[in-house]
C-alpha cells in the first residue's frame, strides 16, 4: 500500500477545503520541497488530473498540456530554489497553481471519485491524541551527575580536562577543545542517553557526528586516547565519523564490533528487534562479530544476531534506514509489527494487539512531526484499524 500516495491526497485535501493545520502545512511543504518525491508528486498530481477529466474532459489536449508544462518546469520541489528564505514565494507560487488548477480538478477529485480514502479518515477519529517526539536526552557524567538537556541553557555546560561541552543554540551537543588539555591519566566517560519520545545531535571531541534515536544512549570518552576511538551504543545512531587513519573509530553494539575510518553510516542495535544492522553510505567499514568479519561497501548492511550470525545484504534501501534522521518514518515491505515497534518508541506508548498480530506489510512515507492519530488515520488506509487509550495504541484485527 503506497502510503505517501494517500498521504499527498488528504494533506491536498486539507489544503483546498482550508482545514489544514500548520503542521500538516509544514508537512505538505516539506514533501513538495524534497527532491526524493519529484516524481511521485507528478505522479501523483498527473493521476488526479486525469481522473478529474473523466467522463467530460475540464480542458483541451492542448490546454492540459500547456498547464502541466508550466507546473513541471517550475516544479516547487526543487530544495535550491526553496530555502526557507524564501518560503514566502514559494506558498505563493504553490496558491497560485494549486488554485488555478488543483483547486478545480481536485476538489472534483475528492468529492466525486475517492469516498473511501475520506470515509478511512473519518472513521478512524480518535478521542484522545498523543505527540511526536521532539529534542530530549540527559548527559551522565563519570561521576553520576546527569544534566537533563532540554532543559538546560545553551552555552558551555561544563569543562572537562580541556574539552568544553557545549550546548549550543540548534540544541546540538558539543565537544571542543578550549586550547588547555591537558594528559589525562585515564578516560573520562560521559553517557548521552534518549528516552522513548526523544532523539538527539551530538558532535564528538573527534569531530564525529552522532544522531541518537529515541530510547538509545552512547557510551565515549570526553576525549579520545591516542590509538583508537571506541563508544559503546544501544539503540539506533546514524554516525558522520571524521576521517582520522592513524586512529580507527568503532562502534561497539550487541557484541557486534563496528570499525571503521571515517564513513557514514547507520547502527540499529534495539534488543527488542533481534538483530543488529549496520547500514553503509559512504566509504567502508568492517563488521565482526564472534569470528567472523564482513567489509562493507556502500549500499551494503550487515545484519548480525543473537546467535552470532552475520550476513551481508545487498541493494538496501538506504533511505528507509536512514529515514528516521531526516524526520521521517519510511517502510519499505515493512511487518506491522515492526512498524509499531517504531511507533512505540518515538510516541512514547505502549502497543497491544486486540487478536492476532495483523500479517500486512506496509510501504510508505510518513512524517515524524505529526500527531499520532494522523499517522495512524495514514495506516488505517491498510486495512488495520487502531484505538488510542491513554498511553496505549491497541491494534485492531
């Protein structure tokens, strides 16, 4: 089931009847402006045009094709030409076409020829709602003092043997010299841990950068030692490491071994989901677990589990891995109860199922940023009906 698809379609009609909130504004922005869904949207847009022409055609050949030319060649999906600088423009430039052209074909689209997509959405109205998560993590030091980071003032946090942390005004955490380290005799550890409904940014005294997922911690030193550089992760992090050959970074996850010189790539270790997978982008790692070692070049990931397996696969769909970093969730042939594991984390609730646990996979992309009774209103185009209570999604069969 394509779900960015229906998602377009209820975010256009949200759009055209004026009820859209700002998120699901934001939200229908975000999805025009990124470049990956160019051609989805003029699927999409194509789709619904020639729908709208049906029985008795709106406009001309000739017409159409004039009209079409002119949203396509001026296509608001191009990021460079859509900063937010110039938001402004761009909502001007979307009111324009869409009015001129969308607002005829598909209004007539929605009430005339998709009843089912609206009855989905109305029938999944829920009474109660729970948030998206947002920026939040506490910082453990050596000696068990823990700064909650939300809520802490941005500005230097604290020095550490030279290394001044550094909360800085995007949220980020950082780590830099101050120009007086000094040797220290032993490392000094710090914790940067997430909660369920949490996620974080962290730049390393190295220069590497870490997102953390919800319900995930990292484990590293405030400065590195002179051979290696090793952190200890649970959870979900995407790594940016910078480049060092004289002193490898690795990762060490599930007794799984990452190491590697200085790459992108992305570690999912959640104990809950059975395996480990570490996900290639750029450059190359290696992979070890018990014995066995594995080279990964881009576009590879190795899943290891608890057995001491560890295979290599190819043709991944990185941005369904990675998707979480940029605030998405993307399925990609995905179990229902793999994708509610997801949701479980980054709403913060607990999932129970009301029968057998439903076989359906899901593909699609959905925004983080949203309300869970949106996400779920989107997943219920499946088939799969859900209920919210109190802190509880209970999944319907």
């Amino acid at each position: 089931m394509d779900i960015l698809k229906e998602r377009l379609y209820y975010l256009l009609q949200k759009y055209f009847d004026n009820t859209a909130t700002s998120s699901e504004l934001e939200e229908l922005y975000q999805l025009f402006k990124d470049g990956r869904y160019n051609d989805a949207i003029d699927s999409y847009l194509s789709d619904v045009w020639e729908k709208a022409q049906k029985p008795e055609p709106l406009f001309s050949a000739e017409q159409s094709e004039r009209v079409f030319k002119h949203i396509f060649e001026t296509h608001p999906t191009d990021t460079e030409k859509h900063t937010t600088k110039n938001n402004f423009s761009f909502w001007l430039f979307m009111a324009a076409t869409l009015s001129a052209v969308l607002i005829t074909v598909g209004y007539i689209y929605w009430k005339n020829l998709t009843p089912s997509i609206k009855e989905g959405v109305d029938k999944t109205k829920l009474a109660h709602d729970l948030l998206p998560g947002s920026d939040k993590a506490t910082l453990t030091l050596s000696n068990g003092k823990v700064i909650v980071l939300n809520t802490s003032q941005q500005g230097v946090l604290l020095n550490q043997g030279g290394i001044a942390v550094r909360k800085e005004a995007n949220g980020q955490l950082e780590y830099k010299f101050n120009g007086n380290l000094l040797k220290q005799q032993a490392l000094v550890y710090n914790t940067l841990a997430t909660p369920q409904g949490g996620q974080y940014r962290v730049v390393l005294s190295d220069g590497t950068k870490v997102w953390l997922n919800s319900a995930s911690s990292i484990h590293f030193p405030s400065v590195f030692n002179a051979s290696n550089r090793i952190v200890e992760l649970t959870g979900e992090a995407y790594f940016e490491v910078a480049k060092n050959p004289s002193k490898p970074f690795s990762v060490i996850a599930n007794q799984s071994e990452i190491k590697v010189f200085g790459t992108h790539f992305n570690v999912m270790a959640y104990s809950d989901e059975g395996v480990t997978k570490t996900t290639l982008l750029e450059g190359s790692v290696q992979v070890k677990k018990n014995a066995v070692e594995k080279l990964l070049t881009p576009g590879e990931q190795a899943v290891t589990d608890s057995q001491g397996k560890l295979i290599v696969k190819s043709n991944i769909d990185i941005e369904a891995e990675t998707a979480w970093k940029d605030g998405f969730f993307k399925f990609d042939d995905t179990s229902i109860s793999e994708v509610m594991r997801q949701i479980s984390r980054w709403y913060n609730v607990n999932i129970t199922y009301a029968g057998n646990i439903p076989t359906k996979n899901l593909t699609g992309t959905i925004s983080r940023n949203v309300k869970a009774s949106e996400l779920l209103n989107m997943l219920s185009y499946t088939g799969v009906k859900f209920k919210i209570e109190g802190s509880n999604i209970i999944v319907l069969n």
